[in-house]
C-alpha cells in the first residue's frame, strides 16, 4: 500500500446532518437521486431510520463515482408510480433556496450571456444587495454557492392553490436575484423555482467536468423566517425584477444581432389604452403582447422587415438550415408562416384559421388545441396549477385574463362550453385581414407575382397546367422557357441601343429532392412535340463544356478545290468529309446539376466559360486543334436552352461563381408554390407556340425593345462608360440583357414576333423573382457559411480546451508527486537517494519520478547531487 492521495468520497455525517436539518420531521418523502440511478432515484422516510437510509443510499450512489447527488427540495406527498415523481407530488416546504452558480465549471455562458458572478464573494454580493434578507446559510456546491432560507415551520401543500401561491413565492426568489445579478453585469440561472428542483447535496461529491470536488455545507445564522414575512418581501420586490429582466432580454437580443449580424426587432409600439378585442383568454394575448413575445421563447429569430411586415425565421436543429430568407411574415394582428419545417399552417389561412397571437400561442405550446391553451391561461390567471407555459405569461397579463374572463362574466367556469364560447370569437381572425393579392403575405417575393399569371391567357395556361400536374408553376414555367429558347430558330434575336442579343436562356430550378423539379421539365417536354431542329438535342445531358459544343458538330462534305479525271477526261471534284458545324439548336437539362455545382471543385473545366458564353450567343469551342478535334461554333449560330435542377446547397455553390458571371447569367426560381389550390384543375397538357414548328417563321425575326426602354437603357449604359461601371453592381451586371431574353421569350409563348411595353413589364416582374431568389440562396450560403466557421471555431476552441485540461491534469499530478517526495524527505532528514526515493512510490508512478525530481530542481525546492556512486536527491531549506 503507498501512500498517494486517495479520491475524494462522500461523507456521511455531513449527508446526515444536512438532510436531518433540512427534512427531519416533516412530513412526506424525501427524494434522493443521481446520474448513476437514471435520476429515478429513491425515497425515504423523514424519520431517523428513512434518514439513515437515505445517507447509505447517497453515498452508494457517490462510490459509484456519480457526477453528483442531489436531494429534492420539498417532500413528496406518496411515493411515485413511476420515475421521481414531479410538481404533482411536492408537499413539504421546508425552506427556500437559489442556485449560485459562479465561475465557468460545468455552467459555461452561452454566446450572448452575461457571466456568471466570478467567485463566492460575488454570489454574496448578489443576495446580500437584492433586498432579500440575509439567507438562513449557505451550500458550497464545489461550482455554486447556494443560499438557503430555513423556514420557522413546515409549510404543507394540500392542494392546487398552495402550490401555485407556493411556486409564486420561489419562482420570485429567483427572478429578484437575477435581476440583482444584472444589475452588476452578471447572468443568474433563473429556472430553479420548482417545486420538485434537485439540489446539490452538501457531504457528497461533484464530479462534472471530470474535477473531483466536495460540497459542503457553509456558514449561516441560522435565522429561521415566517413563509407569509418571506412572501410579503418577494411581492414587493418581483415588479421592478421582471422590468429589470425584460431589459436585460432586449440587452442580449442586441448582443446576438451583433454577432450574428441579424437585425433585432423594432422597438415596442405604444398599446392604445383600454384596448379590448374580446372576452377571451387569446383575446387578452392578442391586447397585451406582441408577435415576439410567442415567437422568441421558442428559438425564433426577427430578421427584418419584408413588405413593411416583421420577418421571423424558424428555430433550426442540427444541419437544417433554413432555405428562405424569412420563415414567417407579421403585421400587428395576423402572420403568415411560409415554412413547412416550422411546424405551423403553411400560406395564408382561411378565416378561422388565421395565426392570430392567440391561435399563435396555441400552436406552439398546445399543438394547436386553443381550447387547452384558453383553458390553461385561466387556471394559471385562477393561480392554479398550470399543464402547459401558461403560468409564464406574466402578472399583467393573467391579471388582465382574471379581470375580464373570469370577474362578473358568465364564462367564470373552465369547463369545455363556457371555453368554447370564450374563443369562438377572434376579432384578428376574419375577412377584414386577409393580405391583399398584391403584398408578399400573399406571395412571397421569391414567387412570381398572381399579376404576372393572371396579365394573359398564355401565362394563366401554363400556371393550370403546372397546377393540374401539382406542380410549382415557376419551375414549369422556367422549364418551358428554356426548351423555347433551344428550339426556336436562331435567327430570332432582341434589339437594344446596344446591339443585337442572343435570345439563349439559361434557367436554376431551386428546391429539394421532391420539389417537382424533374416533374416540371417532363410537363415542359410534354407541353409541344420535339421539332425537327431540335430532334437527338432535346433535354441533353451536360458533362462538359467541349460537350456542349459538340452537340453542334458533324461531318460535311467540302470541296478540296481539286479535280480527279476521269474515263473520257470527265473531271470530279475532290470532297472530304471535314469537322464543321451542322446543328443550330439544343436544349441541355441537368436534374439536381451536380455537375453544375462542381464548377468550383474542377480546375481547368470549360463547362463555366461555354454556359457564360452560350448565354451570349459567343463563340463556342476552340480552332487551334487538330482537324479531328476542332470544334468552332460560329456566334449568334446556334439556339440554346440549359435548364438544371438544384438544391439549395448545390445552388450555392454555384453562386460563388459570381466573379466570373456564371450565376447572372441564370434565371432563378424556386420549385415552391404556396398558391396551389386544394380543388383538381384540368388541363389539355399541351402549349401552343407557333414559333417553334411553323415553317413560316423560319427567317430572321428581331425584337426591338420598346422606345422608351431603349432611351433608358441608353441612358444606363452611357452612365457606365463615363464611369467604368464604378457603380455597377457586379451580381446585376447582366439585368438589361436578361429582361431582353424573358421579354422577348414571354411575346413568343403568347405567339408573337414583337416586343411590347406589357412583355417588358412582365420581364421586369420576372427579373426581380429571380432576383430574390439567387438574394435568398446567397443569403443561406452566408448563413451556412457563419455557421461552418462557427462550429469549426468552437471545435478549435474545443480542442485547445482539452489540450489545456490535459496539461492541466498532468501538472497537477506532477504537483501531487512533487508534494510526496518532499514529505518523503522531510521523514528521511531532508535527502535520500534517487533509487530509494523512487522504491517509496507504486510501481506505476515510478516512471514519472525523473520528470518530478527535475521539475523539483527547477523550481528550487530539490537538488540532485551525485554521491558514492548514485544519485542523491536533497530537500531545499
């Protein structure tokens, strides 16, 4: 046996000390638990036998090296069923207490927290300048350091309004020594009031964070306090706390907007006095709170504004990143929620089903039920016992809920007809707030507007059709778009002050694996028959940019300029069959364009510069090759339409591509439809565009753009010679050329061969969709972006962390052996020699000796000498 330090263990006599003060006598159980028991934990009588027994039972659980032990703070009424019981079963109140927590051991402050008070003192400091009176004693937690309030008598919880008026009493506690924390520029961990909360048990060990410490009990007065003195004191003291603490939550929403660069929402605004919408308990919600008053208790973020609406975004889990700039959209009445992630109705509801704050609340803490939400906001405004959140809602809004719901009205009662009847008339959830067509509450910005669908019968036909398959009616209007601008004749340009341009289209189609992506490229395929330009080129795989040229390269016959003579001296020309272009029209489409998204990833891939240059209608391919190899497609000789399909991430990656114009030359959408209706529509499935098959049309068509378009675009445009384009936006370098392509795309659908005003009103319509689409996607690679930095931040920081513990640790363990051979020597008069020294330790230590004695000498306390052959190790006076 050696003499090393042992491990802490539990002590029993201060266990017993501690539960007989506390619980001795009073009736009921007292609940004690751990990790090690799956915090079910046991119960115990509060006589000296269940005591006795309780204290064997802690330090089993502490020879079991449990992370902590914790005793329940009131007794249980009966012995639970099952688990440990809960609220329920709370019975005898013996004192009152708070959590300490100081320092950074086992309770580290999340990003935008305040600190937790820095030691002990700073604790005291806390609940000694809160108002509250000096605490009974104190419990050193080994991380914490708790005050206790012991009670002159036991307080008995017999039913349902001891409980509430109970939980009033410790709840406040808490709630008045956070805001004294605040007050110095500390957090304090709030939610401890519960009844059935485990405490540290003083005499047993803490072992979070893998560091061994003892609590114990601390020192006290031993004062013992009246409940209803206590009460008084926390009455009076919780009003100006809650203000206190309503500040320090808008302080931290600032801090979090500063480093997520996220906005915080605008400042209250001033409720018109005496406001009342109903009798009902979500009418008073709707009167007393705001949007981010349901919204932010449950993770939801305020990221702007968007059509003089707020805009919120859903909480996220793990690697699921919101897809969309916003996720919900809220005046001062109704909101809209776009998400189908977020767990609430999707799209604008029908009345009666509008999200109100009321029916808000509802479907976010009661599944929906507003008839459990209404008939637990009266049991907590009754200072009952609450099922749900319903108790948190704040003193002045269950006040109100009491005065109007319950004081001299017929709906006093919290039973299912008298509810009912309380809820069945919202005045926020009718006609009157229906979003008109127009505002982004309808539609959102990342859709195409109702106007652009219903201008003319071509576009309404495409939207039933798309509608009719049950498909999003953008992406199948993008595809349809597309496959026109590959099968038209070549010879069909746009005319600007600036020359002709190429009428080739390029198209993302954004959305996940079950959008309807590839389903709107197959109803596209569907609409009009392959021409026969267009026939072994329709819907072509992309695998290269050298590939995209090929398509339009064959073999031709070509006069050499020689004769070949022949039997009566006949002369035949010299032919061979040479590399050339002989095709003018393809349609490329990419379902989920992986390849697309490599872009990035390939060195040397050509793929990029051929899209770029496709969509100008350039040159295509390379001269300086072989013959066998040349491949040269002459420009504004070919007609081409690329349409790939992505998810948002692959659609990201594409969007870095933006120094080299990849991406603005892209048309953007989103394979989403929020207007879709329930009913079946019927569609003949086909789409009439005479230019793609009638011969008629087969010469050179020009669609100039309308004058004064053209004046504008003139005007532009010699602004940005004067200039060096200093104040062009790069990412909208292309908008004038791609209102050209769309505007003269949508006259052709319509069966024209001339730009109007109208096609550059609904081009202008279309720009600015795909706008906020490609804006969204570049916005959610940000997000994606911060949130990948973060994580590989925190793994560093993580990383450093258990670098530094394990130095940690094994200096500590160097400290402990350097502590054992100076007590060693001071038994052998101060010296002895190395290899006696080094028999002294266990076997498995005797490795670390050398590094120890070396560590001793350089710190002066030891000096190594040789003598009579053998090292010999002196203790330093």
């Amino acid at each position: 046996m050696n003499d090393e330090q042992q491990p802490l263990t539990a002590d029993p006599k201060v266990v017993r000390d501690w539960l007989t003060h506390l619980y001795g006598g009073c009736p009921g159980f007292l609940s004690i638990c751990s990790d090690k028991d799956g915090w079910a934990g046991r119960r115990f009588t509060t006589d000296e036998t269940g005591i006795e027994a309780a204290v064997q039972y802690a330090s089993e659980l502490d020879r079991r090296k449990a992370k902590g032990v914790y005793a329940q703070s009131t007794t249980l009424r009966e012995r639970p069923a099952e688990g440990r019981g809960g609220e329920d079963l709370a019975y005898g109140l013996t004192h009152l207490w708070a959590d300490g927590d100081y320092g950074t051991i086992g309770h580290k402050p999340g990003l935008d927290d305040l600190p937790a008070p820095p030691d002990a003192e700073g604790v005291e400091k806390v609940v000694a300048e809160s108002g509250l009176p000096t605490p009974s004693g104190w419990v050193h937690t080994g991380g914490g350091y708790n005050p206790v309030w012991m009670l002159a008598e036991n307080y008995l919880i017999n039913n349902e309004d001891d409980s509430a008026g109970v939980k009033a009493i410790t709840t406040g506690v808490q709630t008045i020594l956070a805001a004294e924390a605040y007050r110095h520029g500390w957090s304090w961990d709030i939610e401890v009031g519960n009844l059935d909360r485990l405490m540290k048990l003083p005499g047993t060990v803490n072992r979070k964070e893998g560091l061994a410490r003892l609590a114990a009990i601390g020192p006290g007065t031993g004062e013992v306090f009246e409940l209803a003195e206590l009460a008084a004191v926390v009455a009076d003291l919780v009003p100006a706390a809650r203000e206190t603490l309503e500040q320090a939550a808008r302080e931290k929403q600032e801090r979090k907007a500063q480093r997520t660069g996220v906005p915080t929402p605008p400042p209250r605004r001033e409720r018109p006095a005496g406001l009342h919408s109903g009798d009902g308990p979500l009418d008073v919600l709707a009167d007393k709170l705001e949007f981010r008053d349901v919204l932010e208790p449950h993770g939801w973020t305020y990221v702007g504004q968007a059509g003089g609406r707020q805009a919120w975004m859903r909480p996220t889990a793990g690697g699921d990143a919101p897809s969309s700039a916003y996720s919900l959209l809220c005046d001062d009445h109704v909101a809209v929620n776009w998400s189908d992630r977020s767990g609430l109705p999707v799209g604008a509801q029908p009345s009666g089903q509008k999200l109100t704050i009321g029916t808000l609340y509802a479907h976010l803490n009661y599944s929906g039920n507003r008839s459990a939400a209404a008939t637990d906001i009266m049991r907590a405004a009754a200072g009952r016992p609450a099922q749900g959140p319903a108790e948190r809602l704040g003193a002045a809004v269950l006040t109100e809920v009491k005065r109007r719901c319950m004081a001299d009205s017929p709906y006093g009662r919290d039973d299912t007809e008298s509810l009912q009847a309380l809820i069945a008339d919202d005045p926020w959830d009718g006609p009157q707030d229906d979003p008109p067509e127009d505002e982004p509450a309808t539609v959102p910005p990342t859709q195409i507007q109702l106007e652009f669908w219903e201008s003319r019968e071509s576009l309404a036909s495409i939207r039933r059709l798309a509608h009719s398959k049950l498909l999003p009616a953008d992406t199948t209007l993008a595809a349809i778009m597309t496959r026109v601008s590959g099968a038209i004749p070549h010879t069909f340009t746009a005319k600007s002050p600036m020359g002709h341009a190429s009428l080739n289209l390029a198209a993302a189609m954004i959305g996940g694996p079950s959008a309807g992506k590839s389903q709107s490229a197959r109803a596209a395929r569907e609409t009009f028959p392959t021409p026969d330009r267009l026939q072994g080129r329709d819907g072509l795989p992309i695998g290269s940019g050298e590939g995209m040229t090929e398509v339009f390269i064959g073999l031709q016959e070509q006069e050499t300029g020689e004769v070949k003579k022949g039997p009566g001296g006949t002369e035949t020309p010299v032919v061979v069959q040479v590399r050339t272009q002989i095709h003018h029209n393809a349609f490329f489409y990419v379902d989920e364009g992986k390849s697309i998204g490599d872009l990035e990833e390939r060195g040397g891939s050509t793929l990029g510069e051929t899209i770029r240059r496709a969509a100008m209608g350039e040159a295509l391919g390379q001269t300086n090759a072989s013959q066998d190899r040349k491949r040269f497609v002459a420009p504004m000789s070919y007609a081409m339409g690329v349409l790939v399909g992505l998810q948002p991430s692959i659609a990201s990656t594409l969007l870095k591509d933006a120094g080299t114009g990849t991406p603005q030359r892209f048309l953007w959408l989103w394979a989403r439809d929020v207007t879709i209706p329930d009913e079946v529509i019927e569609h003949a499935g086909a789409i009439d565009v005479p230019a793609i098959n009638d011969p008629s049309y087969g010469g050179t068509v020009v669609f100039e753009v309308p004058g004064q378009v053209a004046a504008d675009m003139r005007a532009k445009r010699l602004h940005a010679v004067r200039t060096g384009g200093a104040d062009t936006d790069e990412i909208n370098g292309h908008e004038p050329v791609m209102k050209m392509k769309f505007a003269a795309l949508l006259a052709i659908i319509d069966g024209r061969y001339h730009m109007t005003m109208d096609d550059w009103r609904l081009a202008e319509m279309l720009w600015a969709t795909s706008c906020a689409v490609r804006d969204e996607l570049i916005g959610l690679a940000a997000r994606e972006a911060t949130a990948a930095r973060r994580a590989a931040e925190d793994a560093e920081i993580d990383l450093a962390a258990r670098k530094e513990d394990a130095l940690d640790k094994a200096a500590m363990r160097r400290e402990a052996r350097l502590k054992k051979v100076l007590e060693h020597l001071a038994h052998a008069d101060g010296r002895m020699s190395r290899t006696d020294l080094i028999q002294k330790f266990h076997s498995r230590y005797r490795g670390e000796l050398p590094d120890v004695i070396e560590r001793g000498v350089a710190k002066g306390v030891l000096q190594a000498v040789e003598e009579d052959g053998d090292w010999w190790v002196h203790a330093v006076a």
